[in-house]
C-alpha cells in the first residue's frame, strides 16, 4: 500500500558531505552527457573490479515513461524489455542479466506505477512494482532529470528503508541548464536519503559504464546464480509475446487503448525455425478495426516488424500468424487478468 508523498523540509542545513556528492555527481554528469546510443554499441563493459564473486539484484523504478526498460536494455546490452512511448508499455517483473569480470547484475525492470486507473490490471501491476523494491539489494530510482511530480513522489515513497536507493537522474543530455540541477539534486536529497546521485542519459555508453561500477558496490560476495552469459531469465514464449505487443503500440500510437494485450496461442520450436500463433486482444470492435487496418496492412506490418525483431534477436528463422479478438472489459476483471498471464 502506498503512503502518502513525502513533504521536503522548507529549508536545509549546511552539508559539506552533500554538496560534496552533488559537486562529483554533477562534475561525473557533465563529463560524459552526450554520446552513442548504449542500447546498439557492441561493448559496454564496465569498470568492474575482478576479485570475489559478487553477485545481487537490483529494481529499476519510477513512474510510466523515465526510460526504465531503455535503461534495463542499455544495462543487458540487448533487448529483453520492449519500449514504447506509450505509458505503461512493461507489465511485468522483466528480469535482465549482465555478467561483468567478478560480478553478475541481476536487473529487475517494472511497470510504471499507476494512480490515474484503479482496474483490475493496475492492481496486478502496482503489486508487481511494491513487490520487486521489498526483495533486491539496490534500487535505482528513475526521473527524469531535474523534474519531479505528484506520479514520482507516488513511487518514491514505496521505497524500502532498508534498502539502499540510488537517484538515476535520466535524460540529462536533454538538460540545457546544468547549474540549476544542484538545487534539484539537493531538493531530492530531502525528499529521500539517496545512498548516490547519477545523473546520465540512458541511451549513453560511457554513462552506463560508470552505473556499473557504482551498483557493484552494493552487490553481496556471493556466487552467480546464472550463466554469465544468459542475458534474461524470460522464455522465448514470453519474449514472443512482449514484441508483438511494442509493434501493436508503437504502430497504433495513441489510438488504441494500453488495455490491449497479446496472448500466446502456440509456440513451436523446429530446429532453427520457431512458428508462432498469436492472438492481440482489444476490448471493443473498433479496436480491432484499428489493428487490422484498411485491407488488414495494419496487422501485416504489424506481424512482420515482430517477427524481424525476433529473428534477429535469437538468431533463427521465425514464421508468425497474429489474430485479433474483442474480450470486453477484460483489464477490469480479474480471474481474466490473472488468465492473461499477470501476477
């Protein structure tokens, strides 16, 4: 159950430890804005110490639309998390792994968490954000840099006091006046005790790189509890249906509603070819007009944008057949929401 926002005190002491965060955060930050994009660079190896085995889980959380599932991808170094610009693009517990010298990351990537909605399908969603920052050893905490409103402050206070919490400062890149981000970072700094400031842009290498060594602080020696080379803990099956749904969002754009699903029918696997089944569910006839489109290109592209995505990312021959149903009201219902597939 969420508490209500913390209010920050009208005014702070000196902090000479503070402003000496804030000083290397924003010196770190300035350093490395700008940049190729993390998701595609072909090494994104980190300043990881060799030594004992580390290994631990870390939540990346914040309200719908910061960039969690950019980051968690950029962090992975593929894509196992699906992006849109549509609020409410993840919908579940998305775990990636990234094995770096002695230590083995365990990212946990979450929904955004919902307040404008009460529905059955929002209530699994929240249940899934509360229950990922309960059980990890750190949280990244997601905004956008130097911004912070009612749906943040919502997030910010289902963080866990015994759990260290590291402010991610997103999208700083786009940040044109950096003196003004002190005060913010220290603003922050009231609102919640942060073990650390990074400020970053996701989509920036060198900035994934330093996240790296900062979260490696916080992992527990102990040993791996995956492959290192295993990038997620996800089926095929489970990744078929994630993709299919980011090309039904980012093709219909605002018009379709996020209560539209995916649904797995078959998944057959013949060597290095994978035939695949799927059924997109909507909740009303015209959406379903929506996602077939005029003589059903919608759906076409639909279909074949998914299925590139998937060839590319397991390397095989993939041949998908999509279908469109009406199940009406299904995001309010929760014996179906739970048939669906949420936790």
């Amino acid at each position: 159950m969420s508490r209500s926002p913390k209010q920050a005190p009208a005014a702070m002491p000196p902090n000479p430890e503070l402003d000496a965060m804030l000083a290397q955060a924003l010196g770190k930050g300035d350093a490395v804005a700008g940049g190729a994009d993390a998701a595609e660079a072909e090494d994104t190896a980190a300043p990881v110490a060799s030594g004992p085995q580390r290994c631990g889980f870390v939540a990346i959380v914040g309200k719908p639309n910061v960039g969690k599932s950019t980051l968690l991808n950029a962090l992975v170094g593929q894509k196992v998390s699906i992006t849109s610009s549509k609020a409410q693009t993840t919908r579940h517990r998305i775990t990636g792994l990234r094995t770096l010298g002695a230590t083995q990351f365990i990212f946990v990537d979450t929904p955004g968490f919902q307040t404008k909605h009460g529905n059955a399908l929002n209530r699994s969603l929240n249940k899934t954000v509360v229950g990922a920052v309960s059980d990890v050893d750190l949280v990244l905490f997601v905004v956008e840099a130097g911004k912070f409103n009612l749906a943040d402050a919502k997030v910010l206070s289902l963080m866990p006091a015994d759990v260290p919490v590291m402010l991610v400062a997103n999208k700083f890149d786009l940040v044109h006046r950096r003196g003004e981000l002190a005060p913010w970072l220290r603003a922050m700094q009231e609102r919640h005790p942060f073990a650390e400031f990074v400020p970053m842009s996701a989509k920036n290498s060198k900035d994934i790189q330093r996240l790296f060594g900062i979260c490696e602080q916080y992992l527990p020696e102990q040993a791996w509890m995956h492959d290192p080379d295993d990038l997620t803990d996800r089926s095929e099956r489970f990744m078929a249906s994630e993709m299919v749904r980011e090309k039904l969002f980012r093709l219909t754009g605002d018009e379709l509603p996020y209560t539209s699903t995916v649904i797995i029918d078959k998944f057959e696997e013949e060597g290095r070819l994978r035939r695949i089944a799927a059924t997109i569910v909507v909740e009303r006839d015209g959406h379903k007009g929506m996602v077939i489109g005029d003589k059903g290109e919608k759906l076409k592209r639909i279909g074949t944008e998914a299925r590139q995505e998937l060839e590319k990312l397991w390397d095989c021959k993939v041949f998908l057949e999509l279908w469109v149903k009406v199940r009406s009201g299904w995001a309010d219902d929760d014996a179906r929401v739970r048939s669906f597939g949420y936790e």
